[in-house]
C-alpha cells in the first residue's frame, strides 16, 4: 500500500494548546515532547527529550535545559517498598551532620491502611525535595536559603540567617527546623558539606540503607541509575505534593517490579558508618 508523502512545512501548526495533560505525559514517559499539532490533530510534531533532565513530570526539553542546567543535578530516587523503618539512613544522617535531638533532616512517615490483609504499613522516608522552583528561596528576605547554581542543591548560608522560620512556612514538605546551635534554620543538603563537597559519591542516608530504598545520584547523566529509575516505564513514578508545582527533585516508586531490579543488578547496598568514611 502507497501512502501519501505530506510536507509538514506546507502545513499549519495548530499548537498545542489542545493537547491534554494526560497525553503529554504519556508522550514524555516515552522520551519524546509534543511541539506542534497539525491536520486538526491527526499529525503530531515529537521532539526527543532523552539525555535532558527532568526534574519533574511534565518538564523537558530545550526550556527545561535552559531554565535548570545544574550538573551534576543532584536526586533521589525512593523505592518504598523497601523501606523497612530501620531507621538507618536517620541515624546515619544525624551523624554525619551533626544534628541535634529536637533536629531532623529526614525522617520517615507512617501510613497505616485499615481494612487490608496483604499490607497494613506503609513507610515514607521524606527529606528535603531540593526543589527546582523552591518556595522556600523565594520567601527568604535574607537570601540565606539558596539553590546552589550548579548542582541545584538548595542550600543554607547559616551567617545570612536571622531566624525569621519564613522559609519553614514557606515549605510545603516541612522539612526545615531551626537550630539553636547554628542559630538559623537547618535542613538537608545533600550532604554537601560533609561529604559530597569531600569527594563522596553517595549521601550518608543513601550509603547507610541496606535495602536501597534510598538511590542517589545524577540526572544529568543517562547512564546513571537515579536517570533510569525516573525514565523505565514499566512503573509509575511520582513526587510528592506536585499540586504545589515546586518541581521536585526527590521522586517516589514502589520498586517492587522485575524490571526495577534488573536496572540495579549489580548495584551493591550495604550499611557502612558515614562517621567512619
């Protein structure tokens, strides 16, 4: 069978303002961003967005690159079922950064589901989500709470702080607290400080889970293994409070699929003292 040649540069481009959400995403899980709309719809433009970071769904492209060129772009990825409340990757942390007891910079949340044989727990590691669109950076007066302009860490600049907590209102993951020793707000940093910043590859939290609930790494790099757990498709994806539009950089999974796995063979997780690297 013949098929007509068509010349899309005879055509109009109707936009893409007819596009739903829906089947952007559905577009983008597949590589690929929706740039143009002709013949009432029957013909789509397609722009690969592979070896671009998307920090969130929904998000790719050239803008994406040229709004948020951190790299390395520094995330997470969390695999929830394999949070077993261990508590680890927290004391890990506390150590590492030297938080104090009324302190936190992770924690892991609860779900219980009632009614249900097959599971009745749920655990939720949350921390900082180091976020593209940060509320909190936008809300500080001071410019003490900051996104670092190479790796998007948000970071803080403790001498800057003058104690306000605006930056604590302002944050939708309640992941800040103040510290009476620094005198100024405390949070996550992808332990910049103590260990990145030094040479380590891997956070204290990620280094110390022993299941690998917790994968740290670049989303920069197509071949690292944060990239390709955000991009398989054989399993959703998510971050939390996406309502918010802060585009996150902490993102969620069950990671209880084959294909997750095969992605990680080879990936050792093993606890090791970040107090002892």
């Amino acid at each position: 069978m013949n098929f007509p040649k068509i010349d899309l540069n005879k055509l109009k481009n109707e936009g893409t303002e007819s596009v739903t959400v829906k089947e952007r995403r559905n577009f983008l899980k597949l590589g690929f961003a929706i740039t143009g709309v002709y013949a009432s719809g029957k013909i789509l433009s397609l722009s690969s967005t592979y070896g671009v970071a998307q920090a969130s769904e929904g998000s790719g492209g050239a803008d994406f690159v040229e709004k948020y060129p951190y790299n390395p772009h520094y995330s997470m990825v969390i695999r929830q079922s394999l949070c077993i409340d261990c508590e680890k990757c927290v004391d890990a942390c506390n150590k590492t950064n030297h938080v104090p007891e009324y302190g936190y910079r992770t924690r892991i949340l609860t779900r219980k589901y009632q009614g249900q044989l097959d599971k009745k727990v749920e655990f939720i590691p949350v921390l900082c989500n180091h976020c593209n669109d940060a509320p909190c950076v936008r809300a500080c007066p001071t410019k003490a709470t900051y996104k670092d302009p190479v790796t998007g860490i948000v970071r803080m600049e403790s001498k800057k702080c003058i104690g306000c907590k605006t930056c604590m209102l302002a944050c939708p993951y309640d992941a800040r607290y103040f510290s009476a020793a620094r005198h100024a707000i405390d949070k996550c940093d992808f332990c910049w400080e103590e260990r990145l910043s030094k040479g380590e590859t891997q956070t204290g939290c990620s280094s110390a889970c022993p299941t690998g609930a917790r994968t740290f790494g670049n989303m920069t790099d197509p071949d690292n293994i944060v990239f390709k757990l955000v991009h398989q498709l054989q399993e959703s994806v998510w971050v939390l409070r996406p309502e918010d539009g802060t585009k996150p950089n902490i993102f969620y999974m069950k990671g209880n699929m084959e294909s997750v796995d095969n992605i990680l063979k080879g990936q050792k997780f093993k606890y090791s003292d970040p107090a002892k690297s």
